[in-house]
C-alpha cells in the first residue's frame, strides 16, 4: 500500500509543478509580449476597436484597473481580453488562449466583469447623455429632419431582445419572467439614439417578457420627459417609435391603416424613413460587439448580463464619437413588432393625436 499511496503523492505533485509552470508562462507571455505589435488590421479584426481607441480606453480606466499584486494582470491585458470577448462574444476559453494574452478563462471572466464595472463608473455618465442644451437639440433636429423632412425629432426609441442563460428561480423574480415570446431567455433592452446613431439612452434591466411599452413607462427617460411636457418644457419636441408604443405628445407614432397617397401615408412614410436609423444603430452596435448579437447568448445572471450590456453601449458611443469605422460585415436584424397593443395613457392620447395630426397637415399635406 505504502508504494502506491507514495506513486498517487507523487503523481499530485508533478501535477503542481507542471500547473505551476503553465503559470510562470502564462505570466511570461502576458508580462512580455505587446499585443499592440500587431498589424493594425490583425487588431482591429482580434478587439474590433482601433489601436488608437484602444489605447484611449488603458488610458481612461487605468486607475480603476491598475493591479493590486507584484504579478497582477497589466492593465493593458485586462482591456483588450475584455474587448474581445465584446467584439465576438464566445465564451471565455477562446479568449484566454489567444495570441500575446496569455490568460486562463477564470482570469477572462475576472477580468470582464472588473472592466465592465470600470467602463460604467468612468464613462458611462459621460458617454451616454441624452442632449439638454438647446444647441445640441438643435444639431440633433436638424440632422434628423435632412433624413426624411420629419421634423422636431430628439431621438429614435425601439427595444431589442439579448440572449442570455436560463437564471436562477427566485422567489421575487422566476426564471420564466425572462423567457420571451420569441422562445428564449433574454433582456428586453430599451435603447434611444440620436441622428449620429449614438445611444443617448438605455434601460438594460426588464426580463425578456415584458412588452415594449411596459419597458418604456418603467424608464427614467419616460418620466422626465413627462414631466417636461407637463411643466411646459420641450414642448413640441419628440421621440419616435413603433407601433407598439402609445401615441404621447413626446412620442411619435405611426398612423395605423394609412390610405395610400394621403397626408397620413406620407407621414408614415417620413416616420419608417427616419426610423431606419435605430435599426442601423443595431446593426452597428451587435456587428461590432457580437457578444450582444442575435446569435449569441451571454452565459451570465441578469445583473451581470445587464453590466455587460451597458458596457458595450458605452464602447459603441466611443467608437462613434472616434470616428472608427462602421463593421464592413454590417447585419441588419429583422425585428419582432408587438402583438399586443400598446396600453394607451387616456391622459394624453387626445392632445398626442391632435400634434400628430398637425405635424401632418404642415409637414405632409
């Protein structure tokens, strides 16, 4: 017995020194290898970002991120791992085996929530914003009225569904909350951009089930612009969306069975032109940062999933702000319309339909 208990301590052992080992060179190969050294196209194809944004990000996140330990992962490491798991969203193992990292997938999956949390609390507030001054109204109106004449316009809202596992029952919120009509597990995310396709504002946080419109009155952006309208401020200013929104003085919708070649026609028409836009800035966003792609699923809890989400909205208003270029593979999704009608807010529904109509009678007659 004594023989094979020593061969099974043994065996253990040589196991330790070789883990060990595998260590010492995955921190040799992350501590001494440039990932930037690579052809610029070869980086924007691994992390989907330029090298010059890339460098911006180390830069802005480097105190949030720099390293605890003697042989902590460089700061460096840790953007880039996480930038592409972003960019093609398969999990992590990939990742951590890629050329100049050098990182186990537990370090990836550290790493990614680490700099997820860094990206919001450094960037988020001032990279989504939805615009306030005047001036910024102003550009905004304008870039959107060129589009198709539909004039007034702050912004473009719609929902889309992100995959993610199967969470955990829990008495306040059971797993078939987030199991959407499509047939999958999700987060029915909230976005509004602008005319330069930025996000300007974003709700990550609704179970896959919940309808478009129930999303929207639980939103912050909701409220305030309620409260504008009421208070007189921004008054004849909108949002635009689907017709699974209801009709509100500060959201446009389209008529519904417009007769062709009427005021009403024209109108939608305009309507679905501009609202093109929103559907591009999808495109962009999850052709750029495939982790939130239709054909990708986050393996993560709602909140995680939820962290990872507004990261990638923040990289995407970053890569617009920089000027990268638009993915060359750009995907348009087909996007599910609600069955249901919207519930209507009888507070508003008259005054909502009657700027409608006006907007119709100068703009379209």
């Amino acid at each position: 017995m004594f023989p094979y208990g020593w061969a099974i301590i043994q065996r253990r052992h040589n196991e330790e020194r070789q883990r060990a080992a595998r260590r010492i060179a995955h921190r040799h190969i992350r501590d001494h290898s440039n990932p930037f050294d690579v052809p610029a196209e070869v980086f924007t194809k691994l992390y989907r970002l330029s090298k010059r944004t890339a460098h911006f990000l180390v830069e802005c996140l480097h105190q949030n991120l720099n390293r605890q330990r003697q042989h902590g992962i460089p700061v460096h490491i840790k953007v880039l791992a996480s930038l592409h798991f972003f960019g093609h969203g398969g999990y992590q193992t990939t990742v951590g085996q890629g050329q100049y990292l050098g990182l186990s997938q537990p370090s990836v999956s550290k790493c990614l929530q680490e700099v997820a949390d860094a990206i919001i609390t450094v960037l988020l507030n001032g990279m989504v914003l939805f615009p306030e001054t005047e001036e910024e109204r102003a550009e905004n109106k304008q870039r959107f009225l060129q589009i198709a004449g539909f004039p007034s316009v702050l912004g473009l809202i719609d929902c889309s569904q992100i995959s993610i596992v199967r969470p955990k029952d829990t008495a306040l919120v059971p797993a078939r909350l987030f199991f959407n009509r499509k047939g999958f597990y999700s987060l029915n995310c909230q976005f509004v951009c602008n005319a330069k396709m930025e996000i300007i504002h974003f709700n990550a946080t609704f179970p896959g089930s919940t309808h478009d419109a129930a999303v929207w009155q639980g939103s912050s952006l909701s409220q305030l612009l309620e409260t504008n309208y009421v208070n007189g401020v921004l008054a004849g200013e909108w949002l635009l969306g689907d017709s699974g929104y209801a009709q509100l003085p500060w959201l446009m919708t389209p008529y519904a069975d417009a007769d062709e070649n009427t005021p009403e026609a024209r109108y939608n028409l305009a309507h679905t032109k501009t609202r093109v836009l929103i559907e591009k800035c999808f495109g962009v966003m999850t052709t750029r940062f495939r982790c939130i792609h239709k054909h990708r699923t986050l393996h993560y809890d709602p909140v995680k999933a939820s962290k990872i989400i507004a990261a990638v909205v923040v990289l995407h208003n970053v890569a617009i702000k920089r000027n990268e270029p638009l993915p060359d593979e750009l995907e348009l999704e087909d996007r599910l319309r609600p069955a249901d009608d919207p519930p209507r807010d009888m507070n508003f529904l008259n005054v909502a339909r009657n700027i409608r109509n006006n907007i119709t009678r100068q703009y379209f007659a």
